[in-house]
C-alpha cells in the first residue's frame, strides 16, 4: 500500500507567544473549547503512553474533567494500564484536533483521585456502563465472547436497572499532574508552530522548537 502521495496543506491558524493565555493550562482549556463547541464526537478523546518494563503501550480514553492542577480519566486499577502506573506514575496524553490542524502533548505524572470523588462519578455513569466496568476484569484473558456476555448478564441479573451498582474496588479515577506541555498548530510548507512549556521551580518556562 503506497501513502507516499497523501498531502495536505495546514493553514486553519498561527501560534505565537502574544497569543497565548496566561498559563499553558488556560491554553490548553482555551483550544479544548473551541473545539468542543464543532461537536465532533468523542471531542474529550486522548492518547495516553505508559511505560511498563522497556515496553510502552498507547491507548485512547476519555479525558472526564479539567482541573486547575490537571487532568482526570477513569480506569480499572487492576488493568494492564493500572499495573504500568502503578510501577512507573509517568504518563504521555496526546491530543489531536484534526479539523483545527492542532495538537496537544502533555507529559508528567499520576496520583490516583480521592476514592470518594470516584464513587461520585461512578454514580453519573449510564447503568450499562456501570455493569460493564463491574462485570469486567479489564485486560485479563477470557474463554470467549460468549463467557463475557453471559459475565455480563449475571450482573445485569444481580444488579437489575434502577437498583445501585457499586463501584468495582479496583476502579477509580486517576489524575495527570503535567510537568510539560507542547501545543502544535499545523502551518504551511510543514513549518508548523511548535512551543513547549516545562515546569522549572514551580515555574512554567515557554520556548519554540522547530518543527
């Protein structure tokens, strides 16, 4: 299969430094916005990188909150993700907004959110998402399709709609406490706008690269 012939032409918008908001998380929320409102499905969608051993492995989730210290997404502890954490706290989430030409990198660590503020979530979830995150060991080996739903439909039966599923021990939610931010706004004649910001000091540092 030949790609070598697929090409595009950035041109949505520039990034300067008298651009930007005061911090690279207003930033960060300022182009989260904007693309939040084109209603693109899935707008919250994120990669997340972790290492484990020598080997790192990316996959996407769902970005849940902003905070003023950083950024919350819900996992099964016990996943292969959780594990990863649990041995090395340092995550990657990328971000990419294609029909704004833009992206998002940001790197630092993770500390798991207080068990109450899990609950509280785990409560607004839809009660098929409830039962599924109850009924799965997520990541560990299963016989079959069939051994899964029938997994399934033993909760559905224990927990029927309008009852309380609780909230599996093993899940909860986790919080990204970013160290370095990169925002990449795609120009023209691939001389995209790079500038990253790294936490020095209690002190965020902002510097261009080239693309």
């Amino acid at each position: 299969m030949d790609l070598h012939n697929i090409r595009e032409t950035y041109n949505f918008d520039s990034l300067d430094t008298d651009k930007l908001k005061d911090s690279p998380m207003g930033q960060f929320q300022h182009w989260f916005e904007e693309y939040k409102v084109l209603g693109v499905k899935d707008y919250n969608a994120m990669a997340i990188s972790t290492v484990i051993g020598d080997i790192p492995e990316c996959r996407i989730v769902l970005l849940k909150e902003i905070r003023d210290n950083g950024y919350v997404f819900y996992s099964n502890y016990g996943s292969a993700k959780g594990k990863a954490l649990e041995s090395n706290p340092n995550i990657s989430a990328l971000f990419f907004w294609r029909e704004q030409e833009r992206q998002v990198r940001i790197s630092g660590k993770v500390v798991k959110i207080d068990e109450k503020e899990s609950k509280s979530y785990f409560e607004t979830r839809p009660y098929l998402s409830k039962i599924g995150a109850a009924a799965s060991n997520q990541s560990r080996p299963i016989g079959s399709r069939k051994e899964l739903e029938e997994k399934f439909n033993s909760f559905t039966s224990k927990y029927p709609e309008g009852t309380d599923v609780p909230m599996p021990t093993e899940w909860g939610g986790y919080l990204i406490i970013p160290e370095r931010y990169e925002f990449w706004q795609g120009r023209e004649g691939r001389l995209h706008d790079r500038l990253v910001f790294v936490l020095e000091d209690g002190h965020w540092t902002i510097q261009r690269i080239q693309p």
